[in-house]
C-alpha cells in the first residue's frame, strides 16, 4: 500500500515536471474556449497565409522554371526523360488550383494535408528522377543540393501559425528521404559493397555513406521541431495579441478616442493620480424634464430616446474636436483641449454647441412630428484651467476632467433654466472664442451682472442659443 501511494507521489512529481518544462518550453497556456470574433480574426490571418503561401509557390516556379530554361544543362542533350519541366508543369497546375481555392477562402483541411504531401511528394519524385535524367546508378541522387527545398516547403507552412502543418511537412521529407535511401541502397547489385564508411570515397564516387544521409534525415527532424516550437510560442502570443487586441478594441468605445491612445502609448501604465493642467474648455449638456419623462416610458421606450439622442448629438461633439468625457444619464460632459493640447478649444467648443443645438432642434422636430415626446436640451461652457487625469484606485480607474471650469459650466447649464434660454456661456469664455477664430452665425446677447446659483460673484453671460 505505501508503495502504491510512493508511486503516485512520484508520478505527480514528474506529471508536474513535465508540465513545467512544457510550458517554459511553448509558452503559458492560453484559453481553451475562444471568443468567436478572436477565432475569426485568427482565420482571417491564416487566410492571408495560405495565399502569401501560393504566391511564393508561384514566384518559386517562375524562378525556376526561367533558371532552367535560361541555364546551360548539366545533362547530356541526348537524355531519354527531363523530369524538371514535367514536375514544374504539373506543380504549376496544382499551386494554381491552391491559391484559386485560397484566394476564394475554400481551403478545407484536407486539401491542406494533402498540399503539404503534394510539394514534398513532387520535390522527392524530381530528385529520385536525377539518376534517370543524368544515367547513374540511383545514388547519384543523394548527393542533389535540391534537398534543401525541403526547408523552403517546411517554413512555408509556419505562415498558418500551426504547427501541425509543420510537423507533417518535416516528417514527409524524412519519410521521403529515407525511402529515396532505401531505394538507393536496394537498387545496387550489392548493397553491403555500395555502402561505405570512408567520407572521402562517399564524395568522390557513388559510394553511400549512411551516416551522412541520417544526418540529413536528423537535421531536416530537428529544424522542424524548433520551427514547430517557435509557432507553438507564436501561436499563443498571436492568440493573446489578438485577444487583447480586440478586447482592447471594445473598451475603447468606453473611452474617448484621445483618451484611448494615450492609454495605449503609455509607457509604465496609467496610475491613480497622473494628471496634466491644462486650459480648456467644459460643455455640460441635458436634456430638460427627463427626470418625469423617464417615470412615464418604459425602459425600452427610455433607452430608444437617449440613444437617439446620443447619436445625433455625440457626433456634433466630436466634429468640432471634442472629447466625450462621460454621460451621465441623460447628461454628457464634454471637453476641448484638455484629452488632446488645443490652441482653438474656446472656438471649438461654441462651434460644437451651435451644431449640437442645431442636431437637438432638427431632432425634437422629428419627434414630434412622430408624434413621440422631444425635451429640449442645455447647454453651458466654460473656460479656463482643468485638471485633466486618471482618477480611482488601482483596480478601476477613471479619466476625467477637473477643477472650477468643469463646475462653472455645470452650474451654466442649469442656470439656462433660470434665464429661459438653451445655451449659455460667460463674457470672457465668448470673448477667448472670438479671438481664437469663432465667428457666430448670428448676433449673441450679452446678459450682464446675472446671479448663478454656486458662483460666488455675479457673472456676464452670452446666450448662445434661445
């Protein structure tokens, strides 16, 4: 009984050793179950692959075939067969049908296997066809520097990131080689006297030297296991890229597009409290009487009208170089110039509030007319100093932006309630607009000395729309 259960203890040792080596060897492991638009990405990739794969084919037959027509022969005129023509005509033919069939994204897996067997099985038969051609004993073969194709045909298949394909190229060559040997040794009246054990006398006649062939058959083994371990490692860290990639790609919807890259660019990661000062300036916008709205529609009715809404009102935002800072249920903070450096942010942001307050009418308008309730939208800005940074603590982190502007223009957008209008914004914040290059599409009225609630001393305010 203890030596069963010492057994087992041994058996889990070296089960976890094993395990340990492999992984240090190919990788950590990734996740077994895929998300479907991950494995689509990675068939689009192979995809591409196999078609880079058939025109290397084709460049190579090309190649070849000028080099041979081009080139003095070797051969004697008089020779009852070439073989190279006939084995690049009927490859040409193949690789065609290949890369027809990769190019329209119809390559079935056995069609893969069997393209992988084809480019061996047509190089073998080429180089077993030089005794023919040149009139030697079939050993005069062995000694063909054509077999270094077969690492060409072997890397080739590492271009689909799996290394099955790599392995049954490199095991075909060796099968194919070896058979070539056999068939060498088995053709000579003497077997035992055609082999020798004199290098010398292996390279200066048809003599065969077997350990010179195994070291062939060896190498062409052993480059297709490190290959196939690189594309193992390869493989995984495509997995992970992509992955990441596209997780990347859908939580930057989450986040404004300058937020994203800054993100992304980042050289030691983003931390709680990395922060910038910057002049800018803060759009607050809301919707008026959602809150009553809200309690009279269904949640699908509700989620139609913000989305509707959004969509109309978020692209006039980001025409005019704003940021979506966040949205706050029926609201959205908006800022230009603090995710991204700008010299215009004052213009930009009273271009933006023209447009949106253009979108938000012409969108109101086709609600009603729907005969579906359309509330209106304020608008306040401000301008001057923010805090633009992350904030949050290590396990969920937030960028935004902070300081007086962002309050002011908060307050601002209330306060239209107060002045009965649709888009509000200060003297001095109309006036920086101005000289950066606004200019209204019609005549502002300036409110002087108003009282907004939370602001200290009284303010002169610009209406910028009714």
């Amino acid at each position: 009984m203890a030596l069963t259960v010492s057994n087992r203890l041994v058996a889990s040792a070296v089960g976890r050793l094993v395990q340990a080596a492999w992984t240090f060897v190919t990788g950590p492991p990734v996740p077994m179950a895929l998300p479907a638009r991950v494995r689509e990405t990675i068939r689009r990739e192979q995809a591409q692959g196999e078609i880079v794969v058939g025109c290397v084919q084709v460049a190579a037959i090309v190649t070849f075939g000028a080099l041979y027509a081009v080139a003095p022969k070797a051969f004697p005129p008089d020779v009852p067969f070439e073989p190279v023509p006939w084995a690049l005509g009927f490859y040409a033919v193949f690789v065609a049908a290949r890369l027809w069939l990769a190019w329209r994204g119809e390559l079935s897996r056995f069609f893969l296997i069997a393209s992988v067997m084809m480019d061996m099985a047509v190089l073998m038969l080429t180089i077993w066809s030089f005794h023919i051609q040149y009139q030697q004993e079939p050993a005069f073969y062995l000694k063909a520097p054509t077999l270094l194709y077969v690492f060409i045909i072997i890397v080739l298949r590492a271009l689909r990131f799996e290394a099955g394909y790599v392995l049954l190229a490199g095991a075909t060559a060796a099968l194919g080689w070896f058979v070539l040997l056999g068939y060498a040794v088995a053709s000579e009246p003497n077997p035992m006297a055609a082999v020798t054990h004199d290098y010398v006398a292996y390279m200066t006649s048809s003599r065969i030297l077997l350990g010179a062939e195994f070291d062939k058959i060896a190498s062409i083994l052993m480059v297709t296991a490190i290959l196939a371990v690189v594309i193992v490692r390869a493989r995984k860290m495509l997995v992970r890229a992509v992955t990441e990639q596209t997780s990347a790609g859908e939580l930057s919807r989450f986040f404004a597009p300058e937020v994203a890259r800054r993100i992304r660019a980042t050289d030691h990661g983003i931390r709680p409290g990395d922060a910038e000062l910057r002049q800018a300036a803060a759009m607050f916008i809301d919707l008026r009487g959602f809150t009553p709205l809200a309690e009279t529609l269904a949640p699908g009715e509700l989620m139609a009208l913000l989305g509707d809404y959004q969509g109309r009102v978020v692209p006039a935002i980001k025409a005019h170089d704003g940021s979506i800072d966040k949205f706050l249920g029926d609201g959205i903070l908006a800022s230009f110039g603090a995710a991204r450096a700008s010299e215009t942010y004052a213009a930009d942001a009273l271009r933006a509030a023209e447009a949106v307050g253009a979108e938000a009418h012409r969108w109101a308008e086709a609600r009603r007319a729907s005969g579906l309730p359309a509330p209106a939208v304020g608008i306040g800005i401000a301008t001057g100093a923010v805090i633009f940074g992350a904030i949050g603590d290590e396990s969920r982190l937030e960028y935004t932006v902070l300081g007086d502007t962002v309050n002011t223009a908060a307050k601002l957008e209330k306060h239209t309630k107060a002045e009965g209008v649709g888009a509000l914004t200060t003297l001095a914040a109309y006036e920086l607009a101005i000289a950066q290059g606004y200019r209204p599409q019609a005549p502002h009225e300036t409110r002087a000395k108003r009282r907004v609630a939370g602001l200290p001393e009284a303010a002169d305010l610009v209406v910028l729309a009714p």
